[in-house]
C-alpha cells in the first residue's frame, strides 16, 4: 500500500506541472481537467494513507538511531507541507471552479510549489521507510512520527 500511495502524490504533482505548463498555454480546459485529475490523485493518496493508519497502523523508522532525530524533523516538515498544501489545494480547486479568478491566480502558483516540495518530501520518507532502510515496527501515526 505504501507504493501505491507514493504513487499516487507523485502522479499529482506530475499532473500540476501539467497543468500548470497548459495554463501558460492558455488552455483553460485542458487546464482545469488536469487540475482536477491532480486533485483526485491527491485524493486517492489521502484515502490509502488514513485506511492503512486505521486499519493497520504506520510504519516507523527502521534506519539508524544516530539518523533517527534528522528522519523526525525531516518528517514534521513533510507532514506540514502536506497539510499546508491539501488546504492551499481545496482553496486553489475551488476558486478555480467557483471562476474566483483573481483569488485563483494568485494562490495557484503558491499552491503547486507547496505541492511539488510535498511530493518530493514524501517520496523521500517512502525511500527512508521502505527502499534505504529497511522498515521499523508498524504502530500507532504518534508513536511512528516520533519514534518512541
């Protein structure tokens, strides 16, 4: 499920360059239809995520101790991005949507470099947890961010 779900953020952010190169092309529905393919990509991540929390729990770090403390603060600043970035999101798809255009573009452009950085960020941790090191303990999200 881990890969599927990097899977999935990494298409999103694929999908706003897209759709972010067709805006300066001016093609507007070409535009808006990529957007919203980046959202429900965006979306599907989130919903693997939270059923693999609830229903299995997170995965902690398995790398070295003397790393652990630099995996940590690299991890609250991905799950910042995330969430600063979802809500960038929901605010960038809806005035988008609602034609709040000068509100659109002005946040727009925020938003996808918010979303790139959080793109790139978790296919990091997925790379931490699953492909350099090899897996910790899969427990509670408190005790896999924190590590204790």
């Amino acid at each position: 499920m881990p890969t599927l779900s990097t899977f999935f953020i990494a298409l999103s952010a694929v999908l706003v360059a897209i759709g972010w190169r067709l805006i300066t092309q001016r093609k507007i529905e070409a535009h808006k239809k990529t957007m919203l393919a980046a959202g429900v990509s965006a979306l599907l991540f989130f919903i693997i995520y939270i059923s693999r929390t609830v229903f299995i729990g997170n995965t902690s770090f398995g790398g070295p101790d003397s790393l652990k403390i630099y995996y940590t603060v690299f991890l609250i600043f991905h799950i910042f991005l995330a969430t600063v970035g979802a809500v960038f999101g929901l605010i960038s798809i809806w005035t988008g949507l609602k034609d709040v255009l000068p509100r659109h573009r002005k946040i727009g452009p925020i938003t996808s470099i918010i979303w790139f950085f959080t793109a790139i960020t978790g296919v990091a941790v997925y790379l931490l947890l699953y492909v350099f090191y090899k897996g910790g303990e899969t427990t509670s999200v408190f005790r896999a961010i924190l590590g204790y």
